[in-house]
C-alpha cells in the first residue's frame, strides 16, 4: 500500500514514537510495502502485510519479541498506545519496528563469521530450552524449474537429493523455531559486528542444523569457489554454544544442496511476477545454478574430509 504524508501523520497518531518528518519508500522489496519512517524520536520501519496468515504471523511477532527480551540482536516491534503489534490502517494491516542502523553485508570475513556463528549459536541454545520447540517433519517437495538451466542436470540433482534426504534420521535432529532465511539481504552490520537479524518471514519449526546450511549455502557457496576455511571457522563458532552430533553433521551436506536448489527456485517464481526486474532476476538463475553445479563436484564423504 502506498501511502503519504498526511496517512503516516494519522498513524503516528495512535504511537508513542514522536511526530511525523520524513520518510522514503524502500524500492527493492517485492512482495510488501515497506518505508523508512523518520519521526522526532528517531528512525523507524513500517511495513504493510499482504497474504499472511494472521494467526502465524502474530506467533512470528511473539517469536521476535522473545528473542528481543532475551537481548539477542532483532529488531524491536514497536506497539501502539493500546499495545498493538498489528495495526489496521485503510482496510491494509501494518507493522512498526525499530529501525537498525548499519548496511547488508557484501562479504564475510573471520571476524563478522564469529560474531555472526556466536548470535546463531545464543539463539539456537535459547530457543532449545524455551516454549519454541516442538516436533515437525520438514517436508522436503520436489521443485520445477523453468527455461535458463539444463532440465535434465537439475532435476538428475534433485532427484538423487530426495533420495539421499529420505536415509537421514531426522529423530536425531534438534529442532527449534528458526529464521528460516538467514542470508545477506536479512542481516545488518556495521564495524564487523552482526546489528541485528531482520525479515522473520519465512520463520517456522524446522530442524537447528538446517539454519546453519542455509547460511553456508547462501554465504559460501560460489560457482568457481567453496570457502571451506569460513564454513569450518563458521561451524567451530557455533558449536561453542550448540554441539552437533554426528547425524546432524551428515546431513549438512545435503541441506546446503536443499537450499542451493530452493534459491534457483526463489527467482524463477519472481521472474513472470515481477517482468521490469527480469533481466536481474536472469542473471540470478544463472549465478544459482553454477552454484548448484560446482557444489555437485563434491560428494557428503569429500564435503566431511574439507571439514576435518
């Protein structure tokens, strides 16, 4: 939804966050509307919803805020003058939250991989001994993929994934809520510090040790190069404060692949959505699936050896 002065002037209204100055429209989002609210009391994000599930997304806010008073870094939700989290504006909903100074990271050296592999591994050990945990299947689909990539390759990939995903024992995975999509783009940083983890959308109950493969597929996984040496400092720091067992390092390898093929999907559900961003989101299937490709040149036995 977008909005203008005089709206974000009745919104304010019913806040307790000082009065209207500015605010700029975020272009780059895709499926809601989000602004930088700029107000006498500081900087704020507010962004519309549009096809959530009500009841999921209110567990999501409940989600953060915990994860907010147990003082790890996520933005802070910011309620109304009646204590409301979801707020109803022109028949569109709409949440508020602190805005987090800092930028998306562009690379990873040793120092933000500790401090990121630190803020995952307090989370996880939080989450573990909390209200969050409960036990849920992850339902891993098969996926179809459209023109750009060799069919033949990726579905070869795929399908030899689904089998090899079917002999994990998953009874020996630790499961928790988790982010579900913690990559560059849902991170703030400054200084080599992580700021804060934002964008809990696709949060749900999965298994802990899936988390730490979406990182590594999104981070360092590349089409000429696997970052063993950050992979393995990235693990070490986390299980500083979450070990894994033997099951759960087995089954890295094929998660990170999991992932891999669920980015290459990501831009070809966008790319008929969304035309004006066609050529980017081209480009983008291509880099996923040389990504996908260099990582099939390793097997789960080659992948364990580079971790030792």
């Amino acid at each position: 939804m977008r909005i203008k002065k005089k709206d974000f002037i009745e919104v304010l209204d019913g806040y307790n966050i000082g009065r209207y100055k500015s605010h700029k429209y975020l272009e780059d989002t895709l499926e809601n509307d989000v602004y930088i609210l700029f107000t006498t009391q500081g900087k704020f994000i507010l962004k519309f919803l549009s096809n959530i599930d009500l009841k999921d997304f209110k567990e999501q806010l409940g989600f953060i805020d915990f994860l907010y008073n147990k003082k790890l870094p996520v933005v802070k939700n910011i309620k109304n003058k009646v204590g409301s989290e979801i707020v109803e504006y022109s028949k569109s909903k709409f949440i508020i939250q602190k805005f987090v100074e800092g930028v998306h990271p562009k690379g990873f050296n040793n120092s933000l991989i500790k401090d990121i592999s630190k803020a995952i591994g307090k989370m996880h050990k939080v989450l573990l001994s909390s209200e969050f945990t409960k036990s849920k299947k992850h339902k891993y689909k098969k996926r179809t993929f459209g023109d750009g990539v060799d069919k033949k390759i990726i579905n070869n990939i795929q399908n030899k994934l689904l089998k090899n995903l079917d002999k994990i024992n998953f009874k020996d995975l630790k499961v928790a809520r988790i982010h579900g999509d913690l990559s560059e783009v849902n991170m703030i940083v400054g200084k080599n510090k992580l700021n804060a983890f934002i964008d809990f959308d696709d949060s749900d109950y999965d298994y802990l040790v899936y988390e730490l493969a979406i990182f590594i597929a999104h981070s360092f996984i590349r089409s000429d190069i696997i970052y063993w040496d950050k992979i393995k400092l990235f693990l070490d720091g986390y299980q500083k404060y979450v070990k894994l067992n033997d099951e759960e390092m087995r089954s890295i390898y094929y998660l990170i692949k999991y992932r891999l093929l669920g980015i290459l999907y990501w831009y070809f559900k966008y790319i008929n959505k969304y035309p004006k961003r066609r050529q980017r989101l081209n480009k983008g299937i291509e880099r996923s699936y040389n990504r996908i490709i260099n990582f099939e040149k390793i097997n789960n036995e080659g992948f364990m050896e580079e971790l030792r």
